[in-house]
C-alpha cells in the first residue's frame, strides 16, 4: 500500500499514515499533470495542497488511485465528480484551522482597538506619539458575530472570555454559545456593535453581500473585520467610511482576487490607510493548523482505504461505520438504481450468511452502502457482485 504526499505536507500525515502500514513517499513541490500521470501508478493515496491539479485525465490514468486527501480546506484543484464517478473519494480540512482564525481575529480587533498599526508605523519613522487619545479597552465592548458557524462560535467563546458582549447573526438556526445573543436582522446587529466581524460562507448568494448601506448602518467609529471571503465586501465602500471617519478601522485578511503565487505584487484600494491591518489570507496558517490538517486528513484517508469509512469524504455519500468489527466488513458504492440493496441482501441470504450492520447513503447518483457480516462472502458472489451493472466498486475488509 503506497501514498504519495506532495507539496510539503505536514509530517504528522506521514507518521499516521505509517502507522497504519502505509510506505509513503514524500515530494515537497507540486506536480504537473503529465509528472503526476507518471507518478501515480501502484499509488493508492494521493495527497495534495491547493497547488496540485487532480483532473479527470489524472483520474483516467490512475488506476490504482483508491482516495485523494486535500491538505487544506478548499477542494476545487480537484475533478470531484470525476473523482465520484470512478469510486476515488476525496477528502479535505474543514475544521482544523478554526482555532488560527479566531485567534488572528481577536488580535486585529485588539490591535485596532489601540491603534496599533498608527503607532508602531510611528515608531519605525522615528516619531514619539505617546497618547491615549482613540485608544480603549475591549472589555465591556459589544462584539456582532455575523455568521455563527465553526469559526463564528469558537469566536464568541474566545471573546467572551475577554470580556465581550457577544450578539451575533446568522441566516441558519444557531444556538447562543454561553452569553451570547441572537439578534434576528442584520441591521441590529450592525446598530449595537462596536466591533463587526465577518463569519459567512462562500455561498454565491453572499457575493456582494456587505456594501456602502451595511457600512452606514454601522455604529459611528466601530471597528470592521473580514477574515471571511474577499468578495463578500464593497471594499471601495468600505474604504470611503474608513476615509470619512465612520468607521475606526479595520482588518482584512480576504480579497476577490487574490495573488496566485509568493511574491506575486498585491494591490487594493485598501492600501495605504494606516488604520486598516492588511494580511495575505493567513487567518487559517499556522504551524498547529498545519500539524492538525496533517493528521486530520491522513485518518480520513487511512479509514476509507482501510475500513471504508467515508466520513466527511466532500465527493461520496457518507457512511461512517464503527471501527472494524470481529466479523466481515462489504462496502459496495453504486449507481443510486432500484433493486440494489435487495440483491445484495438476496445475495447474503442465499449464502446463509447473518447481516449483523447495513448502512446505506445516497449522493448525486451514487449509493454507498457498508455491511458487516458474520462470514466473508464467498469469491464467486463477490465476483457477481462487482460485475453487476450497478456496480462503482465492492471492497472488503
Ligand atoms: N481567512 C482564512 O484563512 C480562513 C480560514 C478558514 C475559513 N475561512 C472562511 O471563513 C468563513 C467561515 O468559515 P466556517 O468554517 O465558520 O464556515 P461555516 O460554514 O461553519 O459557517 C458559516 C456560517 O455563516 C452563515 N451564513 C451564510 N451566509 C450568511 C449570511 N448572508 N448572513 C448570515 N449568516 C450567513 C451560515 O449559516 C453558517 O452558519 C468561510 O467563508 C471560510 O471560507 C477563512
């Protein structure tokens, strides 16, 4: 069993995926289509970063390809529904770097809150600007959450914690963590906060969603944060309340369109207002987001080739089953058709064979379903099996 990690992943994916009997090997770079063509056959696992591009003629070629893990959060350097269609699940991150966001956040909102980027631009210009004049406190000041999701949540416990009073926003039923309130609109939220911090997903809807009426609706000399998506914001609109004085000042972390590369020159109408914190999409980067996702995804990849679990899989339907039972594991993944499951449970019958766990999802065409058995099937039914029209793949364990 073999996986290929590319792109400098974490060596926690390493040490996992060896643990589980996995000969890995290790490239720090990405790789073209044509290198990873070559580079896939008798690979199992591939694992990539956002810089690799898994296509449908990758997917064609890699025969021996079982799941590919995304190193990060986002999944669209890969054919999903190529992926789906020829049984590979793919796997990502969703979670692991909550934690590196909320904490850049309640940095920025505090540096803000002293003025710190004025003051230490000061400083490197050689100017002694000691004054409290615009600088506070957090504590005892009002936090608007919009979007109360993975990262939303863990920030109103956080700034709870600080003192904050936490309201928050969010289209979604969400329940209150600890004090914080719900407020049923927008506009109230925006009307109470001192603080407004931006929490949304990427769904098209929110393009656009946050422009010059939501920035006027916001408290005079209120603070603005977006570490959420860069084209979920007017950033002209708000660049004219940050030049008029509305708001105090803000910290943006996501842009529409962002540099592709190192280096690569960046541009805003944001730059050069010292009273905004400008930093190049590194909410989620940091060394313990790195190790999390490594271990994160590797497990992922581990279970599914290992036991067939495709918990969280973003491509395949999900069927989480226990750890691997005394007795025999079958998981067939199919064409979503009547009559699947009756034939397979016909096939255990005739065998003489007790179901003792069958569960079963569904997906965009695709049927996957997981049975534990008290005997292995014999070879001829699992032949049977694999050859029926319905069938993607039968695995057993
Ligand atoms: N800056 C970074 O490095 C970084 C890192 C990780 C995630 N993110 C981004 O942060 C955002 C939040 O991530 P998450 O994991 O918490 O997502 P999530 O899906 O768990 O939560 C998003 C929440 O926003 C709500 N929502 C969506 N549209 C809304 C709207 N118009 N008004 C009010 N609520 C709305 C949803 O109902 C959901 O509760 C995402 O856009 C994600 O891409 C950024």
């Amino acid at each position: 069993m073999k996986a290929l990690l590319l792109e400098n992943i974490h060596p926690a994916a390493v040490e996992t995926l060896e643990a589980r009997g996995y000969e890995v090997e290790l490239r720090s770079g990405s790789l073209s289509e044509d290198e990873l063509i070559e580079a896939l056959p008798g690979v199992h696992l591939l694992g990539v970063r956002s810089n690799t591009n898994v296509t449908a003629k990758v997917l064609d070629a890699a025969s021996d390809l079982v799941a590919v893990g995304c190193f990060c959060i986002g999944t669209n350097q890969v054919d999903l529904k190529t992926a789906a269609a020829k049984g590979v699940a793919v796997f990502n991150a969703p979670y692991s770097n909550t934690r590196s966001v909320v904490e850049l956040v309640i940095a920025e909102i505090i540096a803000l809150a002293r003025r710190l980027p004025e003051k230490t631009q000061r400083m490197h210009e050689g100017v002694w600007d000691k004054s409290a004049k615009g600088s506070h406190e957090v504590r005892g000041r009002t936090l608007g959450i919009v979007g109360y999701g993975n990262i939303g949540t863990q920030l109103s416990t956080v700034a709870e914690a600080l003192g904050f009073n936490v309201v928050f926003y969010d289209t979604a039923d969400r329940p209150a963590h600890g004090t914080a309130r719900r407020l049923r609109t927008l506009r109230e939220l925006l009307e109470v906060s001192d603080v407004v911090s931006l929490h949304v997903d990427g769904r098209p809807g929110n393009a656009g969603f946050f422009g010059a009426a939501e920035f006027a609706q916001m408290k005079r000399r209120a603070l603005f944060i977006n570490a959420s998506r860069g084209m979920v914001v007017d950033y002209e609109a708000l660049r004219d309340h940050l030049v008029s004085g509305h708001i105090a000042g803000a910290a943006v972390d996501v842009f529409p369109a962002e540099p592709k590369a190192q280096g690569d020159p960046f541009d805003s109408v944001l730059r050069g207002l010292d009273n905004v914190i400008l930093t190049p999409h590194i909410g989620g980067s940091t060394q313990e987001a790195q190790e999390e996702i490594g271990w994160f995804v590797a497990e992922k990849l581990a279970r599914f080739a290992l036991e067939g679990s495709t918990a969280l899989s973003v491509n395949l339907p999900v069927v989480q089953p226990p750890e691997l039972p005394a007795g025999h594991r079958l998981g067939l993944l199919h064409h979503n058709v009547p009559g699947v499951l009756a034939d397979l449970n016909a096939t255990f019958a005739e065998a003489g064979d007790n179901v003792v766990l069958q569960l079963l999802s569904t997906k965009d065409g695709l049927g996957y379903v997981v049975i534990d058995a008290a005997e292995p099937l014999s070879t001829a039914a699992l032949d049977r099996l694999r050859a029926a029209e319905y069938a993607v793949w039968a695995r057993t364990w």
